[in-house]
C-alpha cells in the first residue's frame, strides 16, 4: 500500500466462489482459469503490493498459503446468484477496498503489470475524473438506455476510484435498476449520469479513459489513439496466460521480461 501526503492508495484484488458450482454458467472454468491467474501474478516480477478481499474461508486459506494479504469480507464463498448476479460481488470488494483506503485500483487476476509502476501513476490518474475505467465494446447491448453505443461500456479488469461514495453509488444502481446488471453495466449507466446522458467517445477519453492499461480484443479507440497510452497492466487471455504459464513451469520465462 502506498501513502503520501496522508493519502492512502493501494491496488485490491478479489476472490469469490467455489470449484462445484453446478449452475448454468461458466463459472467453474472460470474459478480455474483465476486460479491459473494467480500463479501468473505472483510471478510477475511488477507485480505491486496488493491486498485481496475474499468471501469463503476457503478461499481465503487458499491465498494465504500462497502469501497473499487478503481481508476476509465473508465467511460464505457466494453471496449472489453465480449465474446471474455473480459481479455483484466486484461491487461489494469496491466498497470494502474505499473504507480502508483514499485511493484504488481495482485489478482482475488477469490484469498483469508487464512493466515497472511508475512513480507518477497516482498522480496521472488524479488528473481526471474520480472513476476510471477503459471503454470496450461488446457484441450485444449493454447501455439499452442510449440511444447510440449501446454496446460500448467500461472494462471492469482496471478500475480507478477516489471517492468513498462511488461504491455505493453503483450499489445503488444495481440495486434499485440494474439487477442483475453486470458491474460493467452499472458502471456505464454511473458515469453517464454524471455527464449528464451520454456524451460520447471523445469525452469518455478525456475524462474515463486510464492511460495504464489495454485490452488487446473489444477496441473502441484507434490503434493511433491506444498508443498515445503509457500502458503498464495488460490483460491475458486463457491461452496468453497458459503460454506463459508453461514458461515459468519449463524454466524458460526469461523470454517474457515481465516474468520472474
């Protein structure tokens, strides 16, 4: 965790669910695929400080056998339906992560630092608005409440928050319009009401969009656009994470300089 000028900032990570889930979605693949991501992370030699916050004990053993800080949010490992309202848990992490510091970066198991933090990273971000999180576009709707770029949302892998009241904003939201919204949805329908309705590209960029990280699929920008970015957290894939993955395992990861 970072302090400076009495400001404490720091990046969380979360951690939900359980192996057996025999509902309709994909989660089961998914909570291997996490934990394949984990591996990743802590064997990235960028890799900041972070503390995660886990619901279900077992979970929570699970990161501590590995040496990660964790903050137990829950004993039980699922408090909403996985199949339909299993991001409501990102929201409750948000919040958590906004009563113990100033200033956060949310990051998903598989947004990975392939470079050095810079020391300005706070406070470039400061110099917009107080929730950032890049654009990325969907095959269907998400924002049906537009009446243009419906299918264009923010990407919930890296989240900047410095206000205490954000997370319960979008608590809000999801509870009193957006069950069972995904927490991208949430989030778009938050900032638009704070532009005022949709406002399109060019303001989303000068006010939302984080130069830190891309996605390399679900481009709303041009390429032109993305590399005036100072990107320093990438998201893996399946396959790009068990790529590097059989690196690491065959001693071989010095072709990835990002790698341990």
């Amino acid at each position: 965790m970072e302090n400076q000028t009495n400001v404490k900032r720091g990046f969380i990570r979360a951690l939900w669910g359980v192996y057996d889930h025999q509902g309709k979605s994909r989660f089961w693949t998914r909570r291997e695929k996490v934990d394949n991501d984990i591996e990743l992370v802590l064997n990235s030699k960028y890799s900041p400080p972070f503390m995660t916050y886990v619901f279900g004990k077992d979970n929570y053993s699970y990161l501590v056998d590995k040496g990660v800080a964790c903050k137990l949010i829950d004993d039980k490992p699922i408090l909403w339906d996985m199949d339909t309202q299993q991001f409501r848990h990102k929201l409750e992490v948000f919040k958590a992560g906004m009563e113990d510091l100033d200033e956060i970066i949310f990051l998903d198991w598989d947004c990975i630092p392939i470079k050095p933090v810079p020391d300005y990273l706070w406070e470039t971000l400061g110099k917009k608005a107080p929730i950032q999180a890049i654009l990325r576009q969907y095959f269907k709707r998400k924002a049906n409440w537009r009446k243009i770029d419906m299918r264009k949302v923010p990407c919930a892998s890296f989240v900047y928050i410095r206000d205490k009241k954000i997370p319960l904003e979008l608590i809000r939201i999801w509870e009193e319009l957006g069950r069972p919204w995904s927490e991208e949805t949430v989030m778009a329908k938050y900032i638009d009401d704070l532009m005022g309705g949709w406002k399109g590209l060019d303001q989303y960029w000068d006010l939302y969009e984080p130069t830190f990280f891309v996605l390399p699929y679900a481009h709303v920008y041009s390429e032109e656009q993305r590399k005036t970015k100072d990107v320093v957290f990438n998201h893996f894939n399946a396959r790009g994470v068990a790529t590097s993955l059989r690196m690491i395992r065959g001693n071989t990861a010095n072709k990835f300089k990002w790698l341990k």
